[in-house]
C-alpha cells in the first residue's frame, strides 16, 4: 500500500502518525508542508475526501486564524489563504488508496492503513 503524509516534523501529533505509518510497512512519501504546501486544488481534493470541510482543516492553535474570521470564512477563502500561509493547515494529513484522514489523534491513521 501506498500513503503520503503531510507532515511537520516539529508536531508530536505528527510524528506520532508517521510512526505508525512507518510500522505499517507502507511505501511512504512524506511532504514537510511548510517547505512544500499543497495546491489550492489538491487541499480541496484532500478535505473532500476525508468528508470535511476546509474550516475543519484549518489549524486554530498557533495561528491568528481565528482573529482573521477564518472558521466562518468561505472554502474558496480558506483555501487560497492555506495553500499561500501552510501554517494554517491542521496536521497531519495521510492519504492512501482507503481514503485520507485528518489524523488528530494519530490513531484515525488506522482507518486507511
């Protein structure tokens, strides 16, 4: 099986997954996010097959998302705003052939493994 991971090493949640995944024996791609965000349109990709919206993927902690009204933003708004601030991406993202998980905690990673 084959996953890919959006990943910030200086996240315990995160690396807490990659571990798992490391475990599991997938074929691994991990993406440090912040040095390498997704596009706009794989973020949505992404959110829409984990069956969240972008606001349930926006990273509250840590960030000034809240004081810039982004929980009750627009996707398209979040979206862009993620894709171009990285930092505002709730982590770690995991997708394989099973599906994509927003996996907080690190256990959800099971579901797709």
């Amino acid at each position: 099986m084959k996953a890919t991971i959006w990943h910030n090493p200086n996240c315990g949640t995160s690396r807490k997954t990659l571990a798992i995944l490391e475990e599991s024996g997938t074929d691994l791609t991990v993406i440090e996010y912040l040095k390498n965000p997704p596009t706009r349109d794989k973020l949505s990709q992404l959110y829409r097959d984990a069956g969240i919206t972008p606001q349930k993927g926006l990273r509250l902690r840590g960030t000034d998302a809240i004081e810039r009204g982004l929980p009750e933003a627009d996707a398209q708004t979040v979206l862009a705003l993620m894709a171009a601030e990285p930092i505002l991406i709730e982590r770690p993202l995991v997708e394989t052939e099973k599906g994509v998980r927003l996996c907080r905690p690190q256990d959800v990673v099971r579901d797709i493994l």
